[in-house]
C-alpha cells in the first residue's frame, strides 16, 4: 500500500507564470530556502499540478530539486489533464494526459512521479482512454500509483472498477475537498467536496473501500483565520458555531484551533492526509504536530454537529 504522509505541503502560490530569470533571484532564494527548511522539519510531500502558475510551479521545484539533491527524500504528487475554461472543458483524452504527463516530467527535471492524478473530471468523458494512458504510463515506471482530484465516488467507482480489468493497480487516492467547514457555494467550477451533512453517502464510501483522502482546503481557504476570501465559501452559522468550537477545543488541549481542524480529519474513519499551503516552517511543523492529538467521539461529534 503506498505510505502517504499525513500533512502534504500545498504549491499552489508557489512560483510564477513568468520563465526565469522571473521572478527575482532574491525572492527564488527565498523560496529555496523555505523549501529546504520545510524538507528538514519533515515535511517530504508535495502537492503540484501542471496548471499552477501555467507550470510555474513545477518549474520552480524541478529547479530547486536540482540545486538541492531532494528528489529521493521527497513524495512528489501531481496533477494533469485540468480543463481550460470555456476554450476545452474536456481534457481527459490520452493525448492531453499524456501530455501533461510529460510536460510534468520536464519541469521537474524527474524521471517519475510518486502519484499523479487527473486534476478535474469531466462527467461522461469516456473513461477507456484515461485508464490505458495511466496503465502504460505506469508500466514504464514514470508515475507509481494514480489517483483523481475532484471526482465524485460514484465515478471513482466506475474507473477504478475498469483500471482493474485492464490491468492498472486500483486507485492509491483521491483528492476532493475535505474540511470541518461545509462550503456555502463552491470555489470553483467542478469542484467535488466530501465535507458535511449533504457528503454522507461520498465519505461512506471512502469508509467502506478506505480509499486514501487527500484534503484539500482542510482550514477552509483561509475561513479559520477570518480571511475574506473564505468567508465568501464558509461563511454560515453552522460553520462559525464550527469556529468557536475549535478554538474551545484548541485551549483545552493546549494547541492551535487549524491543529484541531487537522486533527478532525485525521480521526475520520478513513486514511486522510492534509493539503496545507506553505507559508512559514512554524506554522507547518504545528500542522506536523496535529497528528498527534487525540479527540474524544464527544468531541469529534461537537465539531461535526455545531450550529
């Protein structure tokens, strides 16, 4: 079974859609140097996608990988065949995976990646070419397990079912969003969450197939800190009722109400890991630390049923 870790750093904000030398060489450093550090408080996954900043992203770590001999610590995920709005909706033709497979590849200046998912869905796509594009991209060893990100259970089914009978492994992952905060409208067209009352049936299936979760928005894009673009998803009586109860909870265990929200998912009955953007190495080693709590059934109940 592939060993995820449980807090994966999030890039999407990382690097620019400007080619080198842009951004500045001073600011790459930085970045550089963030990196390295995240690497050494044990933070070795990492969570790109061909489409953040237009490639920008992976070009920055392929270089940084290259600079700093990374690669063999590190458990690179990645994602390819996301649509282009309007232009192509529908990406998930051999052609455009395999692509952006390679293209990946490329700018990361690697010869695999640990696990690489289709980054959107786009429901009655035809599912056969996805499944031999993956299948012989996995047999040539350039990604070591697949996964999807924002697929619903019901199509995980259908591809995994298939994946199988033409010879591909079963899925490793999937990566909805997952949070203790119930969106109020979605953040991004096709986007498929497996948060709150309305998901039960989505998180009984990853209950019944412990089909591994990758979380994505698990703070709730900024919604835990009264950021405004959060609050413009989450904002609800359910979910501040949610935010006064973590920062109850976070005071009686002595840690941090976003270590709490972590640790929320880390109890659900289902292997999770957390998507959780880089910002600083403090605030990753606290998300680190959250694995390490442990709530009550009371408590999990409190934050799961607040409103």
């Amino acid at each position: 079974m592939l060993a995820i870790p449980r807090v994966v750093v999030g890039t999407a904000r990382l690097g620019s859609v400007l080619p080198a030398p842009f951004p500045t060489k001073s600011s790459r450093d930085a970045t550089f140097r963030l990196l390295d550090a995240l690497v050494e408080a044990g933070c070795t996954a990492f969570d790109l996608a061909a489409s953040y900043q237009l490639g920008g992203t992976e070009r920055l770590i392929g270089d940084w990988m290259a600079t700093g001999g990374h690669r063999a610590r590190l458990f690179l995920i990645s994602k390819g065949a996301h649509p282009y709005p309007v232009v192509r909706p529908n990406r998930l033709q051999s052609s455009a995976i395999a692509a952006d497979l390679e293209a990946t590849l490329r700018r990361l200046r690697t010869d695999r990646v640990d696990l690489y998912l289709l980054h959107r869905d786009f429901p009655g796509a035809p599912l056969e070419p996805m499944v031999l594009t993956l299948r012989d991209a996995h047999r040539a060893g350039r990604i070591l397990a697949w996964g999807v990100s924002n697929w619903t259970h019901t199509r995980i089914q259908a591809i995994d079912q298939l994946a199988q009978q033409e010879g591909l492994p079963p899925m490793a992952a999937s990566s909805p969003h997952d949070s203790v905060f119930d969106w109020i409208r979605t953040p991004w067209p096709g986007s498929v969450s497996i948060a709150g009352a309305a998901n039960r049936a989505a998180r009984a299936f990853y209950e019944r197939t412990q089909l591994h979760v990758l979380a994505w928005g698990p703070l709730g894009s900024g919604f835990l800190l009264s950021d405004r673009r959060g609050s413009r998803y989450y904002r609800s009586a359910a979910n501040l009722a949610r935010k006064q109860r973590l920062q109850e909870l976070a005071s009686q265990h002595d840690a941090t109400p976003a270590q709490i929200a972590l640790a929320f998912l880390f109890h659900q009955p289902f292997p999770v890991s957390a998507v959780v953007a880089a910002s600083t190495v403090e605030k990753m080693r606290s998300n680190l630390a959250a694995s390490a709590i442990r709530l009550s059934r009371a408590e999990l109940d409190s934050l799961e049923g607040a409103g």
